[in-house]
C-alpha cells in the first residue's frame, strides 16, 4: 500500500500540474441542446432547440471578441446531434469549460425561472455496478497475478489510479459548482432577472464530459410571461451577456487561483 505521505505529495502534484496558468485562453464549449428533428420543448410556437441556438450564437458572438476564450459550438444550425457526439466534440477540443444550454417546460405554467445544473456528485447507478465489476475482476486478476511476480507493484499502480481518478472527480466537481455560483452572483445582480437556482442532476452531457461543465435552463417557455421575454431579441441578448459576465468573473478567479499555486 501507498503510505499516506506520498499520497499527499502526489496529490500535491497532480494538483499543480492541472492547475492552468494565468491567463492562457480558456477554450469554451457551447452545447444548444437539441436540434433537428428533436425540437425539444415546444409551446405554442416556441421551439427550445431554436431558441437555445439563438442565445448559444449571441453568447459566441460575444466570446469570440475576447482573446481570453476560444469557442467551439456542437452545432451552429438547426441539426440533430447524438449525446455521445457532443461529448465527443467537447474531448476534441480539449475544451476547459463545457455549457449546455437548454429551456424548461412544465405542466404547471407558473414554473419559473433559471436553473443551473452542475455534474453530479455521485456516478449513476449503471456506472456504479459496471465500476465495481471492474474492481472485482481486477482483483481477482490481481490476485493471480501476485502469486506470479509484481503483484506489491501492481497494487501500487491501482491505488495511483484510483487516487487520480478522485482528483479529477473532485476537480470537475468543484469547478463546475465555482461556475454555477458565478451565474448565480450575475443573476442576483440583477433585480429584473428571472429567479436562478443551482441544482444537480445527472445529465448526460454534463457527467460524461472530462472538464467542467454545467447545464443552463434559461427559463420556462411554459410560462406566459416567461415565453413572451424569451421570445424577445434584447431580453436573448441580455442572457448571452450574463453568462458572459459569469465565464469572465469564472476565469478570473480561476486565473488568480492559478497564480498564487504557482508563487
């Protein structure tokens, strides 16, 4: 087994060399949800994937003139794109940030709101029993392979595994929560935007992906009042600007979290 010292001074490490250094760009992913034949949310004449577009476009428009971000859109038309396709376009990129954007729809039309869903703490209960199958036949494969030779560095290279794995987990957790707090911190800013809440939840896009991410409702097209600001162009600016707001504010604390690891 690996002493509890080196555990620390690997973690130490692992922790620096992750940590990004101040001021590099800061690649963005942007995920409008849905698209194509799956239109998402419809009410009336409000179709999500449309309108997630939309706002995902006006928020490119506005990353693109900042040399602090690069962008990468999933999809930049109406098109129907797979879960498993836009994680895949997020790995490529090597993206730092991944932001899904997406509007609810309830039966109940005085549901409200935005709604920021970060990854979720614990893996789902697929992932769950598949992991620990895998843990199982790897021990019993360690086991055999013990009574050969190697089996003390064998155990040595799973705990190193299993240490980093957590740290990445830890990492993209608390990454994704900083994130959503400051969305949440814009929107409280602002006394004339809509109610915004941090959930979690395990969605598909936002727990399959290796780098922070979070899941953005951008509100209730169910909701008359709620449609009609939607449906508005200032009011989709507007949003695309807040989360702006929010991905400048993430990544200067970032930045500044970077600088003084490094000192």
């Amino acid at each position: 087994m690996i002493s509890l010292k080196t555990k620390q001074s690997f973690c130490a490490l692992l922790l620096s060399m992750w940590a990004t250094p101040a001021f590099a760009s800061f690649h963005i992913v942007i995920d409008p949800g849905h698209g194509g034949v799956d239109k998402g949310a419809v009410y009336n004449s409000i179709r999500e994937a449309e309108l997630v577009l939309t706002v995902a476009q006006k928020l490119q428009t506005l990353l693109s003139k900042d040399p602090n971000f690069l962008v990468t859109m999933t999809r930049e038309k109406d098109r129907a794109i797979s879960l498993p396709e836009r994680v895949k376009t997020a790995e490529k990129a090597n993206a730092d940030l991944y932001v899904s954007l997406h509007a609810n729809a309830a039966l109940d039309q005085r549901a409200r709101g935005v709604e920021f869903f970060f990854q979720n703490n614990m893996p789902s209960d697929e992932d769950s029993l598949f992991l620990a199958n895998q843990e199982s036949q790897a021990i019993m494969n360690a086991r055999d392979l013990h009574t050969i030779s190697g089996g003390d560095e064998l155990s040595k290279k799973g705990d190193i595994a299993a240490i980093v794995e957590d740290l990445r987990r830890q990492n993209r957790m608390f990454s994704s929560l900083r994130l959503t707090k400051a969305l949440t911190t814009i929107w409280e800013n602002d006394e004339n935007a809509m109610q915004a809440t941090i959930k979690q939840a395990p969605f598909y896009v936002i727990s399959k992906t290796s780098m922070p991410a979070v899941l953005i409702e951008i509100g209730f097209i169910s909701n008359p009042r709620e449609a009609k600001r939607l449906q508005q162009k200032d009011y989709q600016k507007d949003l695309a600007e807040k989360i702006y707001n929010a991905l400048v504010s993430y990544k200067e604390k970032m930045d500044n979290s970077s600088a003084k690891n490094l000192n």
